[in-house]
C-alpha cells in the first residue's frame, strides 16, 4: 500500500500540544482515553461495516492500522496485520493473472 499523505498525528501528539496550557497532565490522560474509546468504537463499526459490504478485512484493518486509527496494535499484532495484508494481495494478483 503506497503511502500518499503524511500520517495522522496520533491522539498522543495531539493531547502533548495541550498539557500545562489547557489542562494538567491528569487532565490529558482521562482526556485520552475517552477519545481513544471513542476511535476504538470507530474503529469496530467500520470493521462491521466493511463485513456488510464484502470488503476484506486484511484491507479493512491495514487501512485502519496505517491511519493510527484506534489502539494502536502491538509491533507483533502490526507485523501479522501487514503480512495478512501483503498475502491477500499477492492472492488476488494470482486470481487475475498478473502475478
């Protein structure tokens, strides 16, 4: 998957910008997890979403993974999503006759 645009920042980056000068270190952390449920719950209604509409979902989670959308998954759980990825690719390049 070729990377067009920067990366997001992650919700991290973002709350750094606004300790000390909004709210206290405390403060960020409730902060954090109510936004990082908030993409976590995203995140599970366009997995279902994406099961609805048949897309797969080593693409579904590739594409979440690569935005930082959600808890971030482990260096392990990060490397099985982009192996499953890169494998349902080469799949569907043999299915249409170009790999």
């Amino acid at each position: 998957m070729t990377e067009v645009h920067e990366p997001a920042p992650s919700l991290s980056e973002v709350l750094d910008r606004f300790v000390n000068s909004v709210f206290s270190a405390e403060d960020r952390l409730v902060v954090q997890e109510a936004l990082q449920d908030r993409e976590d719950r995203i995140v599970g209604h366009l997995h279902m979403a994406g099961m609805q509409f048949g897309l797969y979902p080593q693409i579904v989670a590739e594409v979440l993974a690569t935005v930082g959308l959600g808890t971030p998954p482990t260096v392990e759980g990060r490397a099985l999503i982009r192996q499953q990825f890169v494998t349902l690719m080469e799949e569907l390049r043999r299915q249409q006759g170009s790999g």
